[in-house]
C-alpha cells in the first residue's frame, strides 16, 4: 500500500520567516495531494493541494511543489505569522481507488 | 452552511459495549470515509465508501463497521469496542467530481475503558 513520509515532525520559525514541510510518497498510483492544516480541537482544513499533472501551485502566501519523478512534494509558507502555528498534514490519494493515506504531521510553531 | 456533522464529540464507554457514531454531510457528496487520529500516528483511514452500499477497507478496519444506505449519512459502528480502539475519530466528504479533498467533521474523542 502507499506509504507517506512527513518531515520534519517539529518546526519552529521566527514570525515572518518561510517554513517549508516536505512529504515523500511511494505508491506511484497517487494522483492527488492535498496540504490540510489542524488547529487545537478541530477537525483537519484542507488548505491547499495540487494534482498529478501540475507542478507548482500557490495561493498567497502558501505554496506546494511536486516531483512525480522523485515521488517528493513540499509546502512552503512564506511571511509566516503567529497565526499559521498548528498541525500540518500532507496526504497521497488515489483517487481512481478512494484510498487516501496521511503523513504523521508537522508541528509549526511560529515565534512572534 | 455545508458541513459535516458528527456524533458525539465525546463519549466513554465500556469494554464490550456496542457503539455507533453518526456522521451526516449535506453537500451531496458521493465519497465519504472515516479516519482515526492517534499522537504520532497522523491519520489512519478506516473505512471509506464512493457511493451508496459501497464501502470498501482503509488501513486500519478490524474491530469496526460501516453502512452507507443514503447518500448523506455514514454511520462508524463498534460492535465489541476494546481499549486500543480510545481515539480521536474523524468524519469526512469529498465530492466524486471535480477532484478535491476531503471536508471533515469536529472529531469524536472516544474512551473505552
């Protein structure tokens, strides 16, 4: 099955710093790749994501890049705010099998 | 306001003790699944299912089940729930079409002591 690696799983940054999560997958089936983001108590909030055949996406201050070839994808936060500090998760999915499989998370402190 | 609604938020129960919690989206979506999120763990798929009456195993299914007779609802039920099942459970929707991700429910944190 897929395998997801999420690095790093601690991340503590100065306010209006980057901070960059990378994910590793396996399953070369994977076609889909959202970013969510879990703020303490709540449910995941997708934040952002990018398909298999694009490879780049931004949306304001948050970016995802992907490597098919390498199998690697990353978030990058730029101008980073006390705001942006929570969980954030990265996940593979096949979407032609409706299987979905979630990196362990990232614990983003931002420092004001 | 489009939603998924789960519950209960919280619930304690007894070893052996049958459980279901509900999970309803009104966003008329065809896939739904349910998750479990444990420390270090991330989230672990249990069930899903991409339409009515058909759901197939995440991978993490043993000690649960699931149904999907309507469109909207997805309940999770325990039939013999032991401790290693005390978790944080997530619900969640995404639409068939166009590709996105899933929207996901607050969460029930259960304890099973």
């Amino acid at each position: 099955g897929e395998n997801v690696e999420q690095h790093p799983s601690t991340l503590s940054v100065q306010e209006g710093d980057s901070a960059v999560i990378k994910c590793t997958y396996s399953d070369s089936a994977s076609n889909y790749f959202p970013w969510y983001k879990q703020e303490l108590g709540k449910g995941p909030q997708l934040i952002i994501d990018i398909r298999s055949n694009v490879g780049e996406k931004k949306d304001q201050r948050i970016a995802v890049t992907l490597n098919k070839t390498a199998k690697h994808f990353s978030l990058h936060i730029t101008e980073t705010q006390p705001e942006d500090s929570a969980v954030y998760f990265c996940a593979a999915f096949n979407t032609n099998a409706g299987k979905s499989t979630f990196g362990d998370g990232t614990t983003l402190t931002v420092k004001p | 306001e489009a939603q998924v609604t789960q519950n209960p938020r919280y619930l304690i129960t007894v070893t052996g003790k049958k459980l279901t919690v509900t999970c309803s989206q009104n966003m008329n979506h065809e896939y739904m699944s349910w998750y479990r999120q444990d420390p270090g763990l991330g989230l672990r798929q249990i069930y899903y299912s991409m339409n009515v009456e058909v759901t197939d195993k995440g991978d993490v299914p043993e000690g649960y089940k699931v149904s999907r007779k309507e469109k909207r609802n997805f309940p999770l039920i325990l039939e013999s729930p032991s401790p290693n099942q005390t978790s944080l459970y997530f619900c969640a929707s995404r639409p068939g079409q166009p590709l996105y991700g899933y929207t996901f429910g607050s969460g029930t944190r259960l304890t099973v002591v």
